[in-house]
C-alpha cells in the first residue's frame, strides 16, 4: 500500500477490492470504488508502456478500439499538424516514419499503420457522420516533411472540404484572439470523450465536467476560425508561397 500512497505505482482492481474487503465496504461502494479504478487506468497511457516491438498499428488500434464505428460527432482543434482524417498517404507515411524514429520502435510497420489510417477515412463518406475540423492557419504553412508533401496535402484539404459530412475552419493567424488564446490540441469524440496527445503519453478524459470544458473552448476557438470560400483563400493563398521565388 505504501507504494500507492507514495504514488510508485497505481492501485489495481485487486488492491481496490482487498481495500474494500478490509474496511468492509458495501458492495455499492465497492462498485464505486472499481468504477472509479477503473477510470483512472484509463485516464493516462504513457508511451513507455507500450512496447517498443508492438508495432504502430497495433499501437494505434489498443488506443482507438472500436470508437471509429461508433463515433457520429467528432472534432478535432489541432495547432501543429493536419488532422490524421484528412492527411494524404505520403503526408500521413513521413509524419508515422517520424513517430517512430522518434519513439524508436523496433518493429517497421509504417505500410501497415498508413493503411490503417487511410481505411479511417472511409468514415468521411457516410453522411450520418460529422467531422468538424479547426485548425490554427500556421498548420497551413509549416512544412515538416518538405514541399511537395504538404503541397499535395493542402490541395486534398480543398477537395476533402466538399464532403457534406466535413467541416474545416482555419484561424487566421490575424484573427482577433482576445479571451480565445490557443489550446493544446485535442479531439472530442461524440460527447463521451476528450483524448490529447502529448509528448510522452495519450491523456483520455471521459468525465463530464472535463468534456464540458472542451466542448466549450472548442466552440470558442470555432467561433474566431473562418470556413467555406474565406477558409479555401488561406489555403490558396498558403499554396501560393510554394511557388514565390522569394
């Protein structure tokens, strides 16, 4: 126990239930005890403690199990790269290359993980889906994998905007951001689930003041973003810088 209480380590179900056993807990207690347990191991998953010779597909799959057949509503705010729904194969293959170059996965499933992915986007085609995507406009123009990747990228952003089912709004880097300073990136799925990757794990948040509190910077940061023709002209007009000289 005095590894818990120093926070060595997490309690598991059996710690949960010989503490209820020992303080003789009712069992509508213990059913709270084991919910709550049972939260929390799903509050954070840290990278470390998914094995380097897993793989990223597999990787990818214990994190999103069945919520891509189940999810009617999703958004998405992101600061730093184009939404894995609407990458490229070449855009999406250098960002996982660089994942696990980063991560230094022993296992080379790239091919494998793309795939994946690029099935995921499947889901954009059915129209009893929706997808609502802002992204800040520097996702525009950074180029972490070179020109011609994010050129081909920026070009499948204007053709994915015609789907009925997707929603892009861009904040344009002039936008008037007084009370609506960007957030970290995060997706919100149905309103059941908040997920956030960050540098050394994946934090999921699935209480409700905690969604709540997505739901509604998400909607503020929508609320400054541009959409429709106005959105297309950033694009085009980052596109445009491709082919500057200067």
């Amino acid at each position: 126990m005095s590894q818990i209480e120093k926070g060595v380590r997490p309690a598991s179900v059996a710690d949960v239930r010989l503490w209820c056993l020992v303080c003789s807990a009712t069992p509508q207690q213990a059913a709270e005890l084991l919910a709550e347990q049972a939260a929390v191991a799903r509050l954070w998953i840290a990278l470390r403690d998914l094995g380097r010779d897993t793989g990223l597909n597999a990787t990818q799959k214990l994190l999103s199990g069945d919520m891509w057949e189940r999810v009617r509503l999703f958004r998405t705010y992101q600061t730093k790269v184009i939404p894995g729904l609407l990458q490229t194969r070449g855009y999406m293959t250098a960002v996982l290359a660089a994942v696990r170059a980063e991560r230094r996965v022993e296992v080379d499933d790239v091919a494998e993980a793309v795939a994946e992915r690029i099935g995921r986007q499947g889901y954009l085609l059915q129209r009893d889906r929706q997808f609502l995507f802002v992204i800040e406009e520097p996702v525009l123009r950074f180029r972490p994998f070179g020109v011609e990747v994010q050129r081909e990228q920026l070009i499948h952003l204007l053709d994915a905007m015609r789907l009925s089912s997707v929603l892009l709004a861009v904040i344009p880097m002039n936008a008037d951001r007084r009370g609506f300073r960007p957030r970290e990136s995060f997706d919100i799925t149905d309103s059941s689930l908040v997920t956030v990757e960050m540098l050394t794990g994946f934090l999921s948040l699935t209480h409700p003041d905690e969604i709540g509190a997505y739901v509604t910077a998400w909607e503020q940061l929508a609320s400054i973003a541009v959409r429709g023709r106005a959105a297309r002209a950033l694009i085009h007009a980052a596109l445009a810088e491709f082919d500057d000289p200067a």
